[in-house]
C-alpha cells in the first residue's frame, strides 16, 4: 500500500484529535503509529490513553518549557528550537529506518510557523519519506508548498469556542 500524506490544519479545535483517532484506527489494524508532538510537553489526557496502545503506537515529546514561543525569551526559544529539531530528527529517522508504518507530525506546522523547524527539512522530508509511509501533519497556518504535496487536507475552522466567552481549557476536553 503506498502511504498517503494528511494535513489537519484551521483555527479549530479537533486537529490533534483527528490524527489520533487516525493513528487509533490504524493501530487497530495492525500498523505501528509514531506521533511526535512539537511544541506541547503538558501532560495532557491523550499522553495517558496513548501508554496503553505502546509499543504499536509510541508517543515522542519534549520536557521542554511550559511557555508559548511569544512569551520566551531569547534564550528559550535557542533551547526550544534545539529540542523541536531533536523531536524532528528522531521520528524522521524512526520513518526511515521503518519503525513507523504511520507518522504523525503533530504540531509540526506551527514549529514551522514559529521557526522552531525549517519548512525545507519538512520538504525534503516528504519528497523522500518511505514510499509505504502513512504521513500526517498537523497545525493552523499550513504552507501552500505542503498543501500542494498533500493528499489530504482538511481544515478545521473554529465558528464558535466557549474561549470566547471565558471558558478556560478543561481537563479531558481540551488538555
């Protein structure tokens, strides 16, 4: 079966969940599912729910900072930059040498927008993945060059968000 490439991209809420409930099906069948989250490292619910699936389906994440990149200092941001390449250069090697069948590459899109990752090494990435290698990026702002090397793109637009009137990120539902 020749692998297919997904974006989830859109200022709505789900994308995260779109590709592990991907990675979820996939597993199902069978495949083994590497997700390697860029720029999270809070101990979210799908951290936990993931342990139960290892080893057919390995979560890959940082430690790093707890902060958003716009409220890092200089310095921070060198570090962060450090540990999202060595996020990135892990699963890529992971793809290569197959360990994965699929390859989610949560949150790559916004360490791309944030200059955390080169949009070139996601490029070079793709155009030389495994041909058999199931890959999905996620994250808002999708480039038009990944877009055009996509198979799939779905965008998830946000119509109404109870941030909007206050409500905080709940346990279980968004973290």
């Amino acid at each position: 079966m020749k692998g297919l490439i997904h974006i989830y991209t859109g200022d709505g809420k789900g994308k995260t969940t779109a590709a592990i409930g991907l990675g979820v099906r996939a597993c199902g069948r069978g495949m083994k599912v590497m997700m390697a989250q860029f720029l999270k490292s809070a101990p979210t619910g799908e951290v936990y729910s993931l342990k139960s699936l290892e080893p057919d389906f390995v979560l890959c994440r940082g430690t790093g900072s707890k902060k958003f990149t716009w409220q890092m200092d200089e310095s921070e941001k060198v570090q962060a930059a450090a540990e999202q390449q060595a996020i990135f250069n892990y699963a890529v090697n992971a793809a290569q040498n197959g360990e994965c069948d699929l390859l989610i590459l949560d949150e790559v899109l916004g360490a791309i927008t944030t200059g955390m990752i080169e949009k070139e090494q996601l490029v070079s990435f793709i155009r030389n993945k495994p041909d058999r290698l199931e890959l999905v990026l996620t994250g808002r702002n999708a480039d038009p060059e990944l877009i055009g090397l996509a198979d799939y793109v779905s965008e998830i637009m946000a119509v109404k968000h109870p941030a909007e009137k206050g409500i905080h990120a709940r346990k279980g539902i968004e973290f």
